[in-house]
C-alpha cells in the first residue's frame, strides 16, 4: 500500500500566512467576535470569513492581492494573542 505525504500549501501572502495561521477565515473571524464580546476590540473590527478570504483573492476579483488592511492588524494581533496565536511582523510583509 503507498504510503502519501500530505502537507499545507506553503502561503505566499500576508492574508494567506495569518489565516492559516489561526487555522482558516472562520477561525479568524470567531477570533476577532471572541475579542469583541470581551471588549478588547471595538465590534466593527470584527469580519466574516467571506470577508477574511477576500483578502486572499487578487485585486483584479474584487480582493486584496493578499494585502491585509491596515485597520485590521491591531485587531489581529489582539485577537491572535486572546487565541494563543503570535502575529509577527514578519507574517504582515509581502515577500
């Protein structure tokens, strides 16, 4: 019987690094609403997956190009901290 070596896609962009960090978009989003409902993040701040994975798409389908805004990152180091997830400086840099 074969024996098949399964591994995680390698991310290439900041979208991509931090969600699979927190595992995937929903988990991300449970996050930031977990960091919410202990008022360690303003309720705006917090986003759906659809939104989350948007992020990821090209700029040309109506994402980001992978790019995570700006007004996102203190939520999501916040959030990440809450969760037992470090995002690091390096993980919000395109390559």
């Amino acid at each position: 019987m074969p024996t098949y070596i399964t591994t995680m896609p390698v991310p290439h962009t900041p979208a991509e690094r931090v969600i699979q960090k927190f595992g995937n978009a929903r988990d991300v989003a449970r996050a930031l609403s977990l960091a919410a409902d202990k008022g360690l993040i303003d309720r705006a701040q917090v986003r759906t997956p659809a939104t989350l994975y948007k992020w990821t798409w090209p700029t040309e389908r109506g994402g980001t190009g992978g790019r995570i805004p700006a007004s996102a990152v203190p939520a999501l180091r916040i959030a990440g901290r809450l969760v037992g997830v470090l995002i690091r400086t390096e993980d919000l840099v395109s390559p």
